[in-house]
C-alpha cells in the first residue's frame, strides 16, 4: 500500500491515510462540497464575488490528502510564514515521494463526468497506472491520481504530470501548482469518485454491489 499523508481540518493532523480514512474523509467532505458548489454556481450566475470567496472559505475546511509524498516533516518555530501568515507549515525538504503523482484537470469545457467517460472509453486506465479519478471540489474538474513511470522515462513530478496529461490529451488543462511535493489534494465526496482502483491504491479487494 502506498503511504499517503492525510489532513482533516488543520495541517497538523497528517498521519498515515488507510481506505478507511478515506472513507470516513469522503463522507465529511460531502456536506461541504454541496455548499462549495451552491456558493460557486452562485457566483457564475451573479457575478457576486462574494460567493466566489465563500465558495474558496468552504475549501478550507475540506480533509485533504498528500497524494504525493508518504511523509512530511512540518516545522514546529513559530517565526515560520507561508504568504504571510505564522504557523506551522510542511516542509518540502523533507518530504519523501511514494511513487505516486497527482494531477490537477482544472477549468474544463465540458462536463468532468462527461470527459471520465470519455477518458474511460478510449484508455485503459489500469494500464495506464491510473489509481484513483475523482471530480474537484468546485465541480469544474478532475484529481487523477497514478503510478509514477521510472524518472529516467518520465522524468521529475511535473513532467510525469505533463507526460500523462498529455498522452490523455488534457495538457492544456493542467495546474503546475502540483508541482509541489506536498500540495494538498482536497477530498470531495464519495459520489465523486469516478474510478479506484481500491487493491492497488489501499490493498483493499474492490466491493461488489
């Protein structure tokens, strides 16, 4: 299983992240992504950007995951400052990668759903090393999680991103922030989740229903 650092309401909180953590995050996380999205579609109807701020408050409080490193150390001084703001912090010098990458599918023409379709239709994403697809919190795009390819193919974490994005012609719609080791993934709800692969992601057997 990989090694997934997790968050629930405060950065300070990151321990080991388990499918059921996952679960139990997904469920928190659904309630607010509802309100995230009434704030948002709010925003897109008036133009009142009020609504786009709340809608970005509401984020906040999201759990989150590191999909991307397996563990952080988070600096304890209080003298350390992220954009202005004291606190503790995670600190990418001391993050170690867990051989997965993230990327961030934002600001799509179409419908996400409608795109995973698509995406599912003409890759197999097991083949791929896709792990896990799910909607974003705003509802507007896609989390795709996969296996790293050796660096020597690939190379470096932005240039997987790029290298997959590409291959699934979605390149123009990545985010470069992921870049960052240790950016936090927000977690949305379970009815998000577009694909996972559970055995490989959490070495859990998929669920029948």
């Amino acid at each position: 299983m990989f090694r997934i650092c997790y968050q629930v309401r405060t950065y300070l909180e990151m321990t080991q992240m388990g499918y059921e953590e996952w679960q139990q995050a997904m469920q928190t996380a659904k309630a607010i992504v509802a309100e995230i999205r009434r704030e948002y579609k709010a925003y897109l109807d008036t133009g009142d950007k009020t609504h786009s701020k709340k809608a970005d408050e509401l984020k906040g409080t999201l759990p989150g995951a590191c999909f991307q490193t397996g563990d952080v150390a988070i600096s304890v001084g209080t003298k350390k400052f992220n954009k202005g703001k004291r606190g503790r912090w995670r600190e990418m010098r001391h993050a170690f990668l867990n051989g997965l990458v993230v990327i961030d599918i934002d600001h799509l023409k179409e419908d996400p759903r409608q795109l995973f379709v698509r995406l599912s239709t003409d890759y197999d994403l097991k083949a791929l090393g896709i792990l896990l697809v799910y909607v974003s919190a705003r509802g507007e795009g896609l989390k795709i999680v996969f296996k790293a390819r050796p660096s020597a193919e690939w190379g470096n974490l932005i240039c997987q991103q790029y290298e997959m994005a590409s291959l699934l012609g979605l390149l123009e719609y990545v985010d470069d922030s992921c870049k960052d080791s240790t950016r936090l993934s927000w977690l949305t709800g379970p009815d998000d989740v577009l694909y996972c692969d559970t055995k490989e992601l959490f070495n859990v057997e998929p669920q029948n229903d």
